[in-house]
C-alpha cells in the first residue's frame, strides 16, 4: 500500500490537484504540460483513476514538488 502525503493530504489525487491549482492551471494546460490527455488529469484528480507511482513521480517533478523519504 502507497501512502502519498503533503501538507497533511494522504492522497496522490489531492497532491495533484493542489499543484495543479499552485501553478494557476486550468486541467487542460496541466494536461498539456504534463503531456497526457485533460480527461485523465480529470480523472485521476477526482480519484476515478489510480496512477502508478511512476506516473505520480514524474508529474510531482514536472510540477515542482518535491519527494522526501523518512526512514
């Protein structure tokens, strides 16, 4: 099981959401700067679409985010 948090969010779809709405983007800019179509930003944003963690990863760095391990 992947836990994804971020100021309190345990969710890759809210962590997406809230960088999306950080950088001023409507779904279909993010979806054209991320290189994927605007109905998989709307669906993985409103959970309807699981992302792989690859995924996740490359749209945290795409966007700004950052990736932190605690052991």
């Amino acid at each position: 099981m992947m836990i994804y948090t971020a100021y309190g969010m345990t969710s890759s779809s809210e962590i997406l959401d809230r960088l999306i709405r950080a950088h001023q983007m409507t779904q279909g800019q993010a979806a054209v700067f991320l290189g994927v179509k605007q109905h998989h930003i709307s669906l993985y944003v409103n959970g309807k679409r699981k992302m792989s963690a690859d995924r996740f990863l490359l749209f945290l760095e795409k966007l700004g985010g950052e990736v932190r391990v605690k052991g």
